[in-house]
C-alpha cells in the first residue's frame, strides 16, 4: 500500500510506544472464567503529537495537507462539546498559522457551557475565531458549509473537516498507523491474535481496517462502538474502510464479514457516564498508571474487560488495545471516575 503520493504533514516524531500491560493482563484474568484471561497490550496513540494528542493527529496529517494544497486559511470543523477532534484540529490549525472555526452539536442539552474545563478550555486557550452552537440532530455538513460562505464573502477560504475527521483522505492516518503497526511487530517480534479500537465516526476503525487489508496483515479488528450498536456502526466503517482502499487505488472490496463492532458499553448515551467506563478507567490507573477518557476509551476498554470476561478471547491469546487519547476530558469528568458522584449503572 504506497501512501506516499499523498501530502502529509507530519505531527508525531517517533512510531508510538507499543507495550505490554502485564499487570492489567493479570488483574483481568482474576475475573475471567477459569482466571485465564488474554495477555494485553496497548499502542499509545495518546502520546501522539499535538500534544495531548489522540487519534486525530493521524487524521489531521493528511487533511490539513490537503488544506493547505488547497490554499485554505481557515480549518472548519465539528464536534460535540468536549470534541477532542476540535481541539486537535485547533492545534494543528495554529501551528500551520491556520485560523480555526468550530460548530458545536448540543447531542446532550445543555451540555454546552463557555466556562467548562477540559477540551473547552483548551478552545479557549488555543484562540478558537468562532464557535457555533447548534442543537443535537442538526445538519453539520450545512452548518459548516454556512461558515464556509462566510468566510468566502470575507475574501478567506475555509477547509471543512467532517466530523471525527473521518473521510477517506482522513482515513489514511490509520492506514498509515497499520504501517506503522506492522513495522514495530516486526522489529519487536510480537505478533497479535486481535486488535481492539473504538468505533466512533468511524475513521480510525475503517482506516486500520483499510491498512491491514491493503498490507496483508491477517489480524481481526474488534470494534468497540462509542456512540452506536453494531446494526448502526458497522455500515459506516465498512463505507469508510472501502472508500480508503479507493481513494489509494487499491482494487479490493472489503469483505462484510472483516467489519466486526460490538455494542452495549456507550449507553445510556454517547458521553454519558456508566459504571463499567468508572472500572475500566481506575483498572488501567491503578495497574499500569495509564490514564483513559471517560468518553471514549474508558467505555472502549469496558468493551474489552466485559469481552474476556465473556470468554470471547482464547486463553493466552494476546490482544492489542488502541489507546486513541482523549484525556483532556477527564478532568471534565473527576468525581464520577473517582466514584464520587452517581454514575449509569449497564
Ligand atoms: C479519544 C477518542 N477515541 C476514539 C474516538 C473514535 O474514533 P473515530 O471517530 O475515528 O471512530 C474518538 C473520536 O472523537 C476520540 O476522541
């Protein structure tokens, strides 16, 4: 899979770390059937650049090459009100000297406060130009578009960024990072039996999925959706991962039955918290000293715990967790991961 024709910008220096959780392997197998459980590891995609960086500095290489190919001076994007992609993508934007617009969609409302920590704080720090707010269920696509013509009245050109940043230009970071992936297996000699990643608007799992496809590695990809069950996920990552694979010129159909999401870890609603992300999110802290988001890859390691607790990995097979960052949110979130306020029960 050759993705050097496409512009890239580069924001992270070295491949991230990729390392064993010994002890969180073991603190899992005690609740696992027969205390067996899979020997974990984690790729430290929060330690990507664009510090606190995540998933979307992967994404953000690409598109904002493309922007600037474009001879945009402005990023536009959308989000939720915590959106680590927002504030990712105002990094990127200041950086490059780029000016930087959000549209905030209310999916909880009320949700959207100007004085609130976490990723909102950092809008306000980093000198976001605009924000928008809009209620939940609202058209972003257009909402975006209306910032674009704004713009264009004032003589500036806009560059949208879907959502998540997920597009097939987007999509290449992670194509990308199974390259990536692949190389450090080889040089570390580790291979894996799965690979576990969040499942939101879908880049990052359609990506990966992309990358493996395209570079032949035979390793099944679990999906933890964030926001969907796997009726609603799974077509919107098999749409990604194949408009990757086109948009590179590979001449392959994504296999359905390669798009494997699981669900019932998100609810009750995307962001909201439950007591399962609570455990995960203090499991890894107090084993490994890794800190997880609330919002996604708390409730993405949920997946994980309740999916060996179910027996759904063999004993000793070693599985591979994709930390895609997120963890400005925590602070946003204190006392309900430290068990001080009520939190969902699942
Ligand atoms: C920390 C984190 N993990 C996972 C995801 C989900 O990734 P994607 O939207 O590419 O499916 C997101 C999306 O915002 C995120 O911020």
């Amino acid at each position: 899979m050759d993705l050097s024709r496409f512009p890239r910008r580069r924001y992270t220096t070295h491949p991230t770390p990729l390392e064993p959780m010994p002890r969180f392997s073991q603190a899992l197998a005690a609740s696992c059937p027969g205390g067996q459980g899979p020997e974990l590891w984690i790729k430290r995609d929060d330690m990507l650049g664009l510090f606190p960086g995540g998933n979307k500095t992967r994404k953000l290489e690409f598109l904002v090459a493309d922007a600037l190919a474009q001879g945009a001076d402005t990023l536009i994007t959308c989000g939720a009100p915590q959106s680590n992609h927002c504030r990712i993508t105002l990094a990127a934007a200041v950086k490059e000297g780029l000016k930087c617009r959000f549209v905030i969609e209310e999916r909880v409302p009320h949700s959207f406060h100007d004085d609130a920590s976490g990723n909102h704080f950092m809008f306000r720090l980093m000198g976001v130009e605009a924000i928008t707010v809009v209620p939940g269920g609202s058209n972003m696509a257009q909402a975006m578009q209306a910032e674009a013509e704004l713009l264009m009245a004032q003589g500036r050109k806009g560059y949208i960024i879907p959502g998540g940043g997920s597009n097939a230009i987007g999509g290449l970071g992670y194509a990308a990072c199974a390259q990536e992936l692949q190389q450090q297996c080889f040089d570390q000699g580790v291979s894996f039996d799965r690979v576990v990643v969040g499942s939101g608007s879908s880049g990052t799992h359609g990506g990966l999925l992309a990358g493996f496809l395209g570079n032949h590695i035979q390793v099944p990809i679990v999906g933890v959706g964030v926001s969907r069950d796997p009726a609603d996920q799974e077509p919107l990552v098999h749409r990604e991962a194949q408009a990757v694979l086109d948009l590179v010129g590979i001449p392959m159909t994504v296999p359905r039955e390669a798009v494997v999401s699981v669900g019932g870890y998100w609810q009750p609603k995307y962001s909201i918290p439950n007591d399962k992300m609570v455990e995960a999110v203090q499991m890894l802290a107090r084993t490994e000293g890794i800190l997880l988001d609330p919002v996604y890859t708390g409730k993405i390691m949920a997946g994980l715990i309740g999916l060996a607790r179910q027996g759904f990995f063999k004993p000793q097979e070693r599985v591979l967790f994709l930390h895609t960052g997120g963890l400005p949110s925590l602070h946003a979130y204190e006392n309900e991961v430290l068990g001080k306020a009520p939190v969902v029960k699942l």
